[in-house]
C-alpha cells in the first residue's frame, strides 16, 4: 500500500521560507542536504510523519511562477480561532476566516494564508472529514 510522504515546493530564500513554517506551523528542519546547484531541506511538524521538501535552486532570484494548476497545502488545527490570531500576531497576514455549509451543517471552517513565495495554505478547523 502506498504512503504519502512529503509535498515539494520551490523556494527562493530558504532562511524566509524556514522561519515562515516555524513560525506558522510549528515545523522544524528534519533534514537539510546540499548538492551542487540546489539544497533539499525536509520539514517536518509534530503530531504527522508527513514532510514538506523545500528545493532551493542556487542562484535564483526571480520569484516562481506557480501559474494557474497550484491548488494549496493544508494542515488541521484545534483551535481555528486561537491560530487565527496567532498568525496575526505573528504578522503572517492570515486572510479572514470563511465557513462551508452543506446539508444544513457546517462542513468546514477555515483561513488561508499565503508563504514568503505565494504558496496558498489552508488551515482548518479539527471537524468532519478534516482531522
């Protein structure tokens, strides 16, 4: 059976990109490996084995084009509201949060906020189908 593992993004500064996942999500570096004209760095947070690969390409200045078929990561939370604020605080300019309603109930509740190279992030409320 196969196992998802990590998510690749392309990233222009690694220290911005490093220090916005901390800060945002709590990850810390599990690995960091360079090559000759690029460096891997693999992320990781507590509570999921699941990893994102930061890919640096050495002498790079122009941002990504992340063009029209990036859809977004997300990551669940317990308090939706509490982690709201927190981004705020942390002047990671969380957009509003938004809620989803289907069949009469509340499906979902959620926020995204945008990393240093405009990578969409959503963060949602622990409920239903998102755990």
């Amino acid at each position: 059976m196969a196992k998802t593992i990590h998510s690749m993004i392309r990233v222009l500064d690694e220290a911005r990109s490093v220090d916005f996942y901390r800060r945002g999500f709590g990850m810390t570096v599990a690995d960091r490996y360079d090559f000759d004209g690029f460096t891997l760095v693999y992320l990781v947070g507590e509570g999921s084995p699941f990893e994102l690969e930061l890919t640096i390409n050495h002498g790079r200045t122009e941002p990504y084009d992340l063009g029209n078929g990036y859809g977004h990561i997300a990551y669940s939370v317990s308090d939706l509201d509490a982690e709201h604020a927190r981004f705020t605080e942390q002047g990671l300019s969380p957009r509003p949060i938004k809620e989803f309603h289907r069949d009469g109930g509340l499906m979902a509740r959620f926020f995204f906020v945008a990393d240093p190279d405009g990578y969409q992030i959503e963060v949602l409320q622990r409920h239903g189908r998102f755990r």
